[in-house]
C-alpha cells in the first residue's frame, strides 16, 4: 500500500506594511524631498555653467522650453505642494500635543487642500506650456 503525503501548503508571512494612507503619505514624502533635492542640485548645476560658457548655458535653458519641461515642471510643483503641505501635518504631529491623536483627520485636509491647489496651478501650467506650444 502507498501512501502519498503531500507537502503543505507554504504559510504565507504577512508584511507588517497594510497600505495604511499616513505610510503612502510617509512614502510619497520621502519621494517629493528627493525630487526636490534632485531639481535643486540640477539647478544649481546648469546655473554654475554661465561661468564656464555662455553659449552652453543659453543651450541648456533653451531646452527648458520645450513641452516636455513643461510637464516635468508641472511634476515639480506636485512635489514642492505635496511636501510642503504634508511637511506642515509632520509638523503638527511632532510638535502638537493632539497631533498623533487627529493625523488621520490633518492627512484628508492636507490631500483636500493639495488638490485645490495643485488642480489650480496645474491647470494655469497646461495653459501656458500650450499656448507655447502653438
């Protein structure tokens, strides 16, 4: 008589990560501050080459007209708002006796008001980087 026995079914671990909104907050601004970072060290770069050589410089900000910028602009004014308004909620939550207890609540007013805003700015930027495109 043969008995097979299988093999169990692999036990899967549980990530202590569940998607909680306050760590994509958490993620999304880690992010933004590196992207800041990234477009303030580019910045900082392109300006030193005006010592170097004015026709290069003039080059590189020429390439900053074209609609392709234009929307990586509009990318770096979603990540400045973001930072900045979830930074203020950080803020809150270290230095405010209550801030820990009413996080969740301050993350929906942050995520309400960067959406006005950034729905605002981002509509006036696609007007411009199209009204340059013509």
């Amino acid at each position: 008589m043969s008995t097979t026995t299988e093999a169990p079914a692999p036990v899967r671990k549980r990530s202590l990560y569940r998607g909680d909104p306050g760590m994509w907050a958490w993620v999304l601004h880690r992010i933004t501050g590196v992207t800041i970072f990234f477009f303030l060290f580019v910045h900082v770069l392109d300006t030193a080459v005006i010592r170097i050589n004015e026709d290069e410089y003039d080059a590189i900000i020429n390439t900053y007209k074209t609609p392709i910028i234009g929307l990586m602009e509009i990318a770096l004014v979603f990540c400045v708002l973001f930072h900045a308004f979830n930074g203020i909620r950080v803020i809150l939550i270290d230095f405010w006796s209550k801030g820990p207890r009413y996080q969740r609540q301050m993350l929906w007013v942050v995520v309400g008001v960067f959406t006005l805003v950034f729905g605002a700015a981002a509509i006036r930027l696609l007007q411009l980087i199209l009204s340059h495109a013509l």
